[in-house]
C-alpha cells in the first residue's frame, strides 16, 4: 500500500455520483489505477494521485439543500510539484461548474 502524504482538501457540492462520472472523465486523460469505494488511484510518472471522498452534511440555504462531499486529493512521496499541479488543474477542469 503506497504512501500518502501531500494532499489538497475540497469542499465540493455535488452527489457521488456527478464525481464518479467527472473520474471517468478524468481516466480518459490520466490512467486510473486501482479503484475502492470511496476512492480511485491514477497514475502519474513520478507515483500515484489518489482522490478519496466522504460525505458532507448538507448545505442549507433557505429551502435549498445540496449534496457536498469532502474531496482529498493525495499524492505519494516523490511526485514532483509540477506534476502535482498538473493533476489538479485536470481535476479542477472537469469538476468546476461555470457560473454567470
């Protein structure tokens, strides 16, 4: 079981769902690696990227609710910062939702 050390947390509103298919997405870019429950691997030339979530309690606003989850994005020892940022602008292109 590989190392994980350096990692960004995300406050994502949006069901599993809606995240499992942006990892889909994803897989057609960076090739995924192994897949658990609440988390699935993808593999980077210097290591492993891994996106683990859980469940958030609602967000509340007036009658509305939304689903949230808290997303971690892990990286193992030796994935270098250029690669790192790299990962997360993919993740951050195929899940931020436009507004306007």
């Amino acid at each position: 079981m590989p190392d994980f050390q350096t990692h960004k947390t995300l406050d994502m509103s949006c069901t599993e769902r809606e995240l499992l298919r942006w990892l889909d997405m994803i897989s057609g870019v960076v090739p995924r690696g192994s897949v658990a429950t609440m988390s699935q691997d993808f593999q980077l030339e210097s290591g492993l990227a891994r996106v683990a979530w859980s469940t958030l309690p609602d967000r509340v606003i007036a009658l509305v609710r939304m689903k949230r989850l808290e997303v971690l994005l892990q990286f193992t020892p030796g994935v270098e910062l250029e690669a790192r940022a790299k990962f997360v602008k993919t993740f951050e292109l195929y899940t931020l939702r436009g507004g306007g």
